[in-house]
C-alpha cells in the first residue's frame, strides 16, 4: 500500500520509512515539504498518509485540510504526528479529519500498530468501493436492457400501425432520426434527443383507431373521412396515456400535438405557436419532410430540395420557423439519413 509520509526532518522520514517498510506490502513516499505532498496527492492516490504537525510554512492542520479538499481524498486515513499534547489542536485535526494520532517521540510498535490499523480501514474501504462499483455496473447492464426492451416494445408497437396504413415501417426509422435531428440542432441535451428519436415513432399510434376504409383509401377523404382521420391524435395520446414511462409519456404528447400548427389552424386541439409542446413541433417537421420525400402509392417522392421550398413557405405557418431552421441547417445529414434507411427491408428495421 501507498504510505505518504511528509515530515521536514530528512532523519524522520528516513526512520519512518524504515519501520512502515517493516509492515510488509507497504510503499512508503517520503516527501520533506507539505505543498510538494498536494502536488504529489493530485496525481496520486495514498492509502495512508503520516504527517508531522509542526513544519515551516505549512503546519500539518493546513496540509489536512487542502488534501480533504482534493478529489477521491475525502475519506483516506490520516495519523498526524505531534509533541503538541494541547486538546485544542488535536480537537482540530479531528475537525479536518484525522484519523489518528501519534506523539513524539514515535515509538516503533505504537508507529506500525496504529498505521497497520489504518491499512487494514483503507483496505476496508477499497474492497467496498470495488463492491459498489460492480454493483453500479451490474445496475447500469440491468436497466440498459430494460431500456433496449422497452425501445423494441415501442418500435413494434409503432409498426402496428404502419402496417395498417400505406406507409412503409423505414418511415418510422428515417422521421425518428430527422427528429433527433432537430433535436439536436435546437441544443437539447443527449438524453433529450434520444427520448425524442425514441417516442418519435409512436406519433401514427392512433391510427389503430380508425377503421381501414378510411386508412386505406386510395383516392382523397371526403369531409366526413377526414374528421374520422383527425381522431388518431387523440387515440393516440388516450392509448399512451397514463404511463411512468417518460417515453411513453413522450409518445403520447407526440401523438396528440403533432398535427397542431404554429399558426393555430391545426387539430386536435386548435394550438399556436410555444403552446404547442415542443416535441410536438419537431415531430410535425421530421414526417412531413419524410411524408415529402417518400414514394407513397398516390405520388412519387419529391427531391429534397423541393420538399425544403415547400415547407419553408410554410415557416411560421405550418411550422414552427426554429424548428424548421434547425431541420435544414445541416443538409448533409439529411441526405444522410434518407440514404441509411432508403433500403430498409422489414427484417431489419429491429437492427436498423
């Protein structure tokens, strides 16, 4: 173990040494100033450290209490070495500290008595905190594959309803990415960014709801049809509702606001502008861009460069200008992303 010895007197640390080597599985570190033993601590980690109380420029005190400031240093074993026999320093020390103590002169026995006891609590500690490490592992493992699963559980429940409609289920792949997409080009942090490309896919949920005459029809709806189309928003979020999954709950305020329009003339619920979840709005841009640049059974794909003069004449209308801004600010990762997935066979999309 790492013994930090710091004394100003070269013969005591010689002496200390000495006795801690006679301990077996012990390296001492003798360092004559108190500053040089911070600099050393910063790079280093002791098991145990021995320090004089009584030393020029820096006493023991103030050494102890910089090295409980250091990083990872907070609960390392300290005996402080002192002829002082006042209370009030030792009150002190135990104050910053300390751990243990010893008085000049350092009798041999008492010396690695006292430090040996030191090195078995270090020991102690270390065995705990490799404990708990493993334990913080096994946790992470554990809900990662909570996470993977209930992303699966997600995706194929999403798949559901595109395989009721004449969508392809790489839509859902190639929106969740512009989703994410925007998300990031917006400044939201990582775990943000990924709820959204998760829960994204559950947006279409509510078209369970509507009867297939109507979800397959081949030619346009009729005003009747359309008002029936309109209910999947909110089927969608009443199917999602009520869950302790944030993602989950993500996907329900997907499905409920992403057909909402900034200007107020969208549905279901009529909302404009920053009233409109945010969510909502980044979704409404990623599947239109898609809708766009897709081939369905009633048109072709546009190009990527119509679909953006499309939807940028509807910025401040349809959409949300941020968000629209942030969609095409980076038309490399667009064609990127259209690219990946445009070869999506359905086999694949789990591992996609």
């Amino acid at each position: 173990m790492n013994i930090l010895i710091i004394d100003d007197n070269e013969a005591n640390l010689a002496l200390f040494g000495h006795m801690l080597e006679m301990l077996g599985d012990t390296a001492p570190h003798a360092v004559t100033h108190p500053r040089e033993a911070l600099a050393w601590c910063a790079d280093h980690d002791p098991d145990v450290v021995v320090v004089d109380y009584m030393m020029p420029d820096m006493d023991g005190l103030e050494f102890l209490r910089q090295f409980r400031m250091l990083p990872g240093k907070e609960q390392t074993p300290v005996v402080m070495v002192t002829a002082d026999t006042h209370c009030k320093v030792r009150h002190e020390a135990l104050r910053l500290g300390a751990n243990d103590f010893l008085t000049k002169p350092v009798n041999f026995a008492e010396l690695n008595a006292r430090v040996g006891n030191l090195m078995a609590l270090r020991r102690a500690q270390l065995q705990l905190a490799g404990h708990a490490a493993h334990l913080a592992d096994e946790v992470r493992k554990a809900t990662a594959v909570i996470a993977a699963r209930e992303r699966e559980a997600i995706f194929r429940l999403s798949r559901a309803a595109e395989f009721r409609s004449p969508e392809t289920g790489a839509h859902l792949l190639r929106m969740a990415a512009y989703a994410e997409l925007v998300a990031r080009n917006l400044g939201l942090d990582a775990e943000q960014c990924e709820v959204i490309r998760t829960a994204a896919p559950l947006h279409d949920i509510g078209k369970l709801g509507v009867p297939d005459a109507i979800l397959q029809k081949p030619g346009p709806l009729d005003a009747r049809e359309r008002a029936v189309m309109r209910e999947h928003a909110g089927i969608g979020a009443d199917i999602l509702a009520g869950s302790d999954s944030p993602l989950l709950r993500a996907g329900a305020v997907i499905a409920r606001s992403h057909h909402e329009r900034w200007d107020g003339g969208g549905y279901p619920l009529g909302l404009a502008g920053a009233a409109i979840p945010l969510h909502g709005r980044i979704v409404a841009v990623a599947d239109v861009f898609d809708a766009l640049t897709s081939r369905r059974a009633y048109k072709e794909a546009w190009d990527a460069g119509a679909a953006r003069a499309a939807m940028e004449a509807e910025s401040g209308g349809h959409f949300d200008p941020d968000c629209l801004d942030a969609l095409f600010r980076d038309t490399a990762a667009l064609a990127a992303i259209h690219q990946r997935y445009a070869t999506v066979l359905p086999d694949q999309l789990e591992a996609a």
